[in-house]
C-alpha cells in the first residue's frame, strides 16, 4: 500500500535552525504538487531515431531552437528494478504515472514513480511523502526498512555513487536501477544538502541564483539562472534544467556561442534523445572552437560542493533533462580524446 504520511520521519536529520524552516516555507514548492497551466501543446513524440541534428546558437540572432526539433521518445520496453532484499521486479513504462506532474509531461516519469508505482499494485509496503522543505519525495519506509536510496545507470553507462532527487532523474528504456538501505549519517548528508538548495532559493526571493560556475579557465559568480524551455517534450514549461545556466549566461552577454547536436543513440546508449554541448564559445581563448573526436569535448557536474566530483555531483544525466534546485555551483571542463 502506497500512503502520503502526516509524520516527517526524516526531520531529525535537518540540522536547519527554526527561521530558517520559515524562509523555507515562503518560497517552497505546495505541499503536494500541482501541474502549472500549459500555453501550448507539447511537441509530438519522434517515432524513429535520427542522425546527429547540429544547432549553432545564436541562429539569425536568436538562441531559440527552431519549432521542429526532434523530440524524445516515450519508454515502451518493459523494465526491471532491483531492490535490497526483495529481489527483482519488472514494470511496464506505459503503466506509470508520475508523482511529479509539475516537473514531467505526461508519459514521461522518474526512477522514483517507479518504485511508487510497484509500491501502489502491492508487491511490497511503502510509505512515502512529498517533502516541500527539500522538494523531493521523500520514502518513509519500504518493507519496514528506512534509509533507501538508488543507482540508476543507462545502457552503455556503469552504475554511479550519485545525490540527486530521485524524483527528477527521467526514466528511459535501458536503465539498470537498484534499490538499496544506506547509513543514516548519509543520508542525513543527501538531506541536508537539499534543504540548504531550498534556503538559497528563499534568501534570493524564490530565485536560482548560483553561487560559482566555472567553464574551463573562467569563473562566474552569483549568476541568475531561469528556464528556457528546451526540452518541452518531456519537462514541463518553467522547468529549469543544467543547460538552462549556459543558455542564461548566453541572455547576460557571457557567452558567444553555442553548439547543440542531438543524438538519438551516442557510445552505446540507446535510446540517448538528449542534446549534447559541442561548443562552449565565452571568448576566453581556451577550448572555444567545437569539440571533434580529435579535440575531445565538454562535460559538466553540478550540485553541493560536499559532493563535488563522482562523489555523487558527477553523474551522467544529460545536462538538458538535467533539472536543477538552486546547486551550490556547476563547473563544465574539457575532457580530451580517449586513450
């Protein structure tokens, strides 16, 4: 059985003094999430994959994407979940519904509906909540056990020490996702680390406003962030995302250039439907033309500063279904050419 608990088990673990619980709750998220109204239809499903699409922005001096953009595809394939003592269960993607209508369009869910979905047709007892001062659905207990968290790894890709929101990780066909109890000092850190996400938000009036970036040789400080709607396939409008930050320090003059190339499928990872950065242009001299296989390329992690680097910040989520809170900081830099 699947229940929205009253009682805040994890609370105890949220060292926030009690004003700033207050500063919270002034700019949090409703206790349970709402679906905000949608101007516009979202685009359409692409039926088949496609080859690599490059976009060059600005383009005619904008740096929107044109209306006929590829698109993401929805999940079909039945898939499998493991969970710590319990064994493997398989689920059907069109059967699930996500907890978050406010961040997924439908038809698209999280890692976390997941385990919702299983808990609701009663393979196993799960009690959850919607915690608004960290923004996440939070799991009471699962089989009478606390303290779970996840590993969610693509097709291609190897299972990775991660801390973010179960609930925003987008699920796709392929994923390899296992379910396990961790010490509660660590989860108490993972916690802990999304509360103070909520209390940056509130200090700077309901604003992403992130305190250091760092694109190769260059630092940006205090840098407002805001959606730009790249991905209204899967994400809803207003949804703010990683690509989101370089897109805003594109609206403030920071940066020159972008390349975008979507993959449908890209290093074994199919189906991948994500847009890649291949160009990072910011005038600085350093690594400003597009990546090649000679030259290497960009990649990126953002998230707490306590767990910077593949201590979990550092997780492979394309940067643009890469939903963001308010992290303490984002650094992309160049990798080069393998071997």
């Amino acid at each position: 059985m699947t229940t929205h608990m009253a009682a805040r088990r994890f609370s105890r673990w949220i060292a926030v003094p009690a004003a700033v619980v207050l500063l919270l709750s002034a700019c949090s998220p409703a206790t349970v999430p709402t679906i905000p109204p949608i101007p516009l239809e979202p685009p359409g499903p692409t039926p088949e994959p496609l080859p690599p699409q490059p976009y060059v922005l600005p383009s005619d001096n904008s740096w929107k994407l044109p209306t006929d953009r590829p698109t993401s595809r929805r999940a079909s394939q039945p898939g499998v979940i493991s969970i710590e003592g319990l064994g493997e269960f398989t689920f059907i993607p069109q059967e699930i519904e996500t907890t978050r209508p406010d961040l997924f369009h439908e038809g698209h869910f999280s890692v976390f509906d997941i385990v919702a979905h299983l808990g609701a047709k009663g393979w196993f007892p799960l009690h959850y909540h919607y915690d608004r001062r960290l923004d996440t659905q939070v799991i009471d207990d699962l089989d009478g056990r606390i303290n779970w968290w996840y590993r969610a790894c693509c097709p291609g890709g190897w299972p990775e020490t991660n801390v973010f929101r179960m609930d925003m990780v987008p699920y796709r066909d392929g994923m390899v996702i296992t379910l396990q109890t961790q010490p509660e000092e660590y989860m108490g850190r993972i916690y802990n680390s999304f509360a103070e996400e909520l209390l940056r938000k509130s200090i700077n009036l309901g604003r992403i406003v992130i305190p250091e970036i760092r694109i190769g040789t260059t630092v940006h400080t205090n840098v407002p962030v805001s959606a730009h709607d790249f991905r209204d396939d899967v994400l809803q409008p207003g949804t703010v995302t990683a690509l989101d930050v370089l897109l805003s320090l594109a609206d403030q003059g920071k940066i020159n250039r972008l390349k975008l190339t979507w993959y449908s499928d890209t290093g074994g990872v199919t189906p991948a439907d994500s847009f890649r950065v291949e160009q990072i242009d910011d005038g600085d001299g350093f690594y400003d033309a597009a990546a090649t296989a000679e030259t290497g390329g960009w990649v990126y992690e953002t998230g707490a500063l306590e767990f910077s680097g593949f201590k979990g910040s550092h997780i492979h989520i394309p940067a643009d279904v890469r939903i963001i809170v308010s992290p303490e900081y984002m650094t992309w830099y160049w990798l080069g050419p393998p071997g």
